[in-house]
C-alpha cells in the first residue's frame, strides 16, 4: 500500500481507428503503482515537442478535423494508413518530458515525497496529471529552478548536447545547423561556444537571423536572402564544416546542404576529378518540419556523403553511461541560462484538444513553444 | 633513356567546351616516361565500366550526338552544367583498369619487361594504346590468364569484395544486392557462398533470377514480380538483412530497400512505437543505373537510418592496407572462377566512338559488358 496514491488521473489518448480516423481525447485512468524505485510525480509543466506530435497526431492534420467537446477526430490521408497500421486499436499516449512534484513513491524512493522533479517517462505519456517513473527517468530539479524551468531537460537540451557530443565523435570539425532560431538552436549556439566547436546558422527569416545575431552567434545565413547560397559557402569554407543537422529533413533541404559543403571540399582539392571530392559530407535529419519527401541529386555531392535519420537515444549509446549522466548535470546546471526554454504560451490539457490551439502549436513554427500545465 | 620507349599513343580523351558541348576524339599523345618504379604497359584489353562512363559522358546521352569520323559531340542537358563546371577545357581520360604487356619499365622494374600485368590506372586513363603505371597499380597475372580474363582485376572484383568487408565491419549479418545479376552481383554470389554471408538477391527480370538461381543464388526476388513486397520482406526476415548495397541509386530504389528492412524490423520488435524501430537500416548506393533523383519517405524508414553514397577507396582505407593485399591475392587468384567478368563484345577505341555502339555500352545493361581491345 502506497501512501497518498491518487487513484485516477486524466490523460490525453490518440487511438487510430480501423477506419483510418485518429481520435484524441481525455480518459480518467488508474494511476500506476510505483515499483520500490519508482515516484508518481504531479505534471505541472509539459513541454509539446515535435516528436510528441508524431504520437499525438501521426500523419493527420489537425486542420482536416471534427472538434467537440473533449474529442477530436482526425481522418488520416489513406496513403499514409498503411505506414500506421501498427497503431490501430492501441490507445498512445504522448509526451516524453515534463516536470512536477512527487507526490508518492515506492520503498527505496520514500525521501523524494514532496520534492519537484523532471523526467523523461518512456512507458507513459506525460500528457497528463499524473506520471509514474524510475530512478534514471527522473532527477530532482536544482534550487531556484522551476517546473516551467525544468519542464524539459531532456528532449532538447540533450539533442543539443548530443549533437555536439556527434560532430566530435565523428571527427568533424565544425557543424551547419538548420532552424537554428529554434529553442534547441539557441542552445546550440551557447553549447558550441562553450565547446569550441564553429557553427554555422541556417535560418529561414531576418529576424530569426537578428535573434542569433543578439545571442553572438557569428556565422548566421538567411535562406531567403537572394545571396544564400553564397553566403553558406562562405561560411562553411570559413568553419570547415562537413556535417550538417537538418531540423527540416524533407525536400531539398538535406540535399542543398550536402551539395554546398562538397562544393567548398572541391574547390579546396586543387585539381577536377569527375567524382567529386574525396571528403565524407553527413547531413543527420533530427526532425520533420518539411514532411515532404527528402529528394536527393546524387551527382551532386561527391564520392562519399551519408544522409542519416538521427536520433538521441543512438547518440546516448554510443557515449555510454558515465558520458550520457555528464551531460545530464550539464543540463540541470544550465536550465535557466545555456538550456533554458522559451514558452509563448501556457495550455491546460482540454485546451490541448481545441481547435486554434492545436492549429497553432501543430505548425512548430520557430519562435513558438507550447507548455501544457495538467494543474491548470 | 628508357629502352623501347614508345614515343606516342593514341588515346581517348572527353572534353567539356565552354559552350556547354562534351567532344570525345581520338589523340596521338606521348607516352610518359616511366619513373623507377614504374612500367608501361601496352593495353590489350579495357573493361567499360560505370565508372569509366562518367568520365566519359558525364551527364550527356549519347543519342543527343553529333558523330563525325573520329569526333563524337554531344550537348549536356543545361540544367547538368553548373555541376560539370570544374571540368570545362580540361581533356579527361576515361579508363581505370586494364590488362597487357610491359614494352619499357623503369630501373627497378625492368624484370618485367615482357610480362603481362594487369592494373589499375589513377592518373591516366586506360583508354588508350598505353599507360604507364608505378608499383601498387599493377600486378602480374598468374601463368595461364590472358589479359582479357584479367582486363579487371580491381574495379568489380575489389568492389564485390570490399562489399563484404564492408557488410563485417558495419556488424551487420546479412546484405541485400540490387541489380544483382550484373558482373559484380554474380561475384558477390560466389563471395558471400564462401564467406558465409547471406546475400538477398534483387534483379529486374525473370531470366536474371535464372542465371543466379543457375550460380545456386538462395535468396532471389525479381522486382517485376507482383508479389516482390512480400518476396523481399520474406527473403529480409529469413536472413536478417540490415544493409542493402544498391546499383540503381535513383528514384524509389533506396527508399524501397530501407522501407522493407524497417517493416521486417518492426514487425519483430513485437511492440508499437510511432518512432518506429531502432534497428539501424543501411542502403550504400554504389551505382547509378538510374540517374534520377533519389525521394526518400523518412517516416517510412523508422528511427535510424543511413544513405550512403559507398565507394571502394574508402573501404580499402577502411580495412588497411594489409588486408587490402589479401583481397587483391584473392582476386588474382580467382580471375577465372570467382572474380571471371562475362564480357559480350570487344572493340577497337574507334568503335568505341561509334554510335550505335556506344548507345549500346551506355545502357549499361545487366548481361552486356563490353572489352576494348586498343590493339585492334
């Protein structure tokens, strides 16, 4: 018998239905019995992250749907089923980060009563009020930080981390980063710096550029200035980069990258040959803002080049145990400066299910970022 | 004063013009003098390979040619220009391997004056009367094969090699092949039965399955089939494929493979994950047979997985250069059983300027593979 155990708790599910429509909506559920080394922690700040949106919406859009009170209902584009199959029938539930209070815990975890926390729950979703998790999926928040601080310490201050931890691995000497006003862009610019490692900024907009500009980023290109292309070419002729993370993935985003740093290694090879440089040039896509096919014009790019879907927990194997819980301190010292997050707007979890507020954190636009509070 | 020196040879050279227009012709050019350590060898016998065609033709077609005796010119695509622009004015030699006689060497190679060798030619090409090549480019052929039997001893045969090695080092157990039936596909079937790695065999057409299946290839599925989905996936899962090495390289080809890989991966994951598996899924283009775009679906794919652009030179820096004389041992020691090319037409360098014949070796069809003889 667990002490101060709530009962139920309301969780938002995204369920496919065998007739290809997507349902979301919230449930009253039994909140799961921690193990001795468990905590039930109250949600108070939720982070909405793209890869959250991949559980909550799949393919569906959220502009294609019914809305009534407390359910939605979205039909997924038929070409898109049979990548979804798996799903159907399974109630998921989203959310990977969030921070909160534990309010219950098991034997070995009796001391964590009443203190605020952060997790990253790969069983349970977080959308929700309640979140059950183990010793190694949480760890308490420092003084003076809060739950909306701390909300997530996870999902993108340790991309942003592993990112770095990845251009070093993989011997490179430099790195071009797309989206790179994003909250996780941000923390690349202060990582890189703290690390030494040159960076080169991708943005889509003048003033996302201003907002790295005033963070002191120095190598910032603007994709819709008429001069991009040069600009780029410059600016990795000046880092020597040779591996790009790509937050947009589809497209010719990836493909543009990779053909702008092989053209800087073919023109510092000093003679022609027919198949191009000889230097390995890695785009690692990390996110899907463009879900359009990623198009590719091999001829482009060179003798060698990788296109490579990118992913934390990879990163994370490959530096090991001692190096991955480095970096998570390295997180938790840094939440309110390196790894602070930027909000726009606070959402209970009914909001979550409203039409404009979902239309609105759905597009990920650079600049916006949604919490969702359970409490609320 | 090198004895026996030829002062001249005729040689094939491919020229782009600033006005957009590759010139192929024929030129009476000296022969260079060997250094020390080098010999000149009279070639008798050229193998067209892929690779030979991009020094060749670049992005032209032949069809879109002007033929004149001893002058081929064709117009490349506009939109082909800008990639091709190192290139403009330079004469290019087209030819990598060879096989033929030394007439003249330097001091420390006179002794083989009158061998047959075969080689490898990285500063000038092979098509054409003579090379001249150091020690490291060449090798004796074994007593008993003639100069066509061993005209490649390092293009195809060291690919097909370097494709197992390659399938070991990345750990992966199993390798699925496209365009399985060419040369090289047939060498692999005889590489993987010795080695003991399970090879997926993918050809186009029901008399390619024959001959593999006549070599007593396992795994074969002809993407002409209507069940060639569920052949793949069946072949994959048997044999727990988790790279493909793939001559098409264009369109939905990469996509195809990697899509059919991930299914068999998450199927066996026994769990749904709407990030998919984490099984790392490789495709390592090698060819491009088809020289459209490469689109690839990324949600299709699961949560890691990797396009290579794969070439041999990096996986002979890969193994070292120890191991790279064994494979090279190995070829020349099975120039006539497992490492045998088929080769269905051997013509003069003239004829290789003519139209009909070179629209027939720029189709690079599986089954046909064309030998030139520059003695003829």
């Amino acid at each position: 018998m667990i002490a101060n155990l709530p009962s139920h708790g309301t969780r938002l599910l995204s369920t496919l239905g065998a007739d290809g429509t997507l349902r979301l909506g919230l449930a009253e559920l039994p909140v799961d019995q921690p193990g001795e080394d468990e905590v039930v922690m109250r949600l108070e700040a939720v982070p909405i992250n793209p890869s959250d949106l991949m559980t909550l919406l799949a393919a569906g859009n959220p502009a294609d749907g019914q809305f009534s009170a407390g359910e939605v209902a979205i039909p997924l584009p038929p070409e898109a089923l049979p990548a979804y199959a798996g799903r159907v029938g399974a109630p998921l539930e989203p959310g990977l980060a969030g921070a909160g209070t534990v309010v219950a815990a098991g034997r070995n975890c009796e001391q964590m009563i009443g203190q605020q926390v952060t997790a990253l729950s790969l069983r349970r979703g977080t959308f929700g009020q309640y979140a059950t998790v183990s010793t190694g999926e949480f760890a308490p928040l420092p003084a003076g930080t809060s739950p909306r601080d701390g909300a997530d310490a996870f999902c993108n201050p340790m991309t942003a981390l592993a990112i770095a931890e990845t251009v070093r691995l993989d011997g490179h000497k430099a790195v071009v980063h797309t989206a790179a006003a994003s909250n996780l862009g941000r923390m690349l610019v202060a990582i890189c710096r703290e690390d030494g490692i040159p960076l080169v900024n991708v943005v889509r907009r003048a003033e996302q550029a201003q907002i790295l500009a005033d963070l002191g980023a120095e190598h910032i290109c603007n994709s819709s200035a008429p001069d991009f292309a040069a600009q780029l070419r410059a600016a990795i002729a000046a880092t020597g980069a040779t591996i790009a993370f790509d937050a947009i993935g589809g497209g010719d985003t990836p493909g543009m990258l990779m053909e702008a740093m092989e053209d800087v290694a073919a023109a510092q090879m000093g003679f022609y040959s027919p198949y191009g440089s000889m230097t390995l040039t890695q785009v690692n896509i990390y996110g899907h803002l463009d879900v359009s096919p990623t198009v590719l014009h091999n001829e482009r790019y060179g003798m060698l080049w990788s296109v490579n879907n990118w992913a934390l927990p990879q990163t994370i194997g490959r530096v090991g145990p001692e190096r991955a819980a480095a970096m998570q301190a390295r997180v938790l010292a840094g939440l309110k400066t390196t790894f602070a997050s930027h909000y726009t707007r606070e959402i209970s979890l009914a909001e979550a299910l409203e039409r404009d507020t979902m239309l609105a954190y759905a597009r990920m636009a650079t600049g916006e970022k949604f919490l969702i509070n359970p409490t609320l």
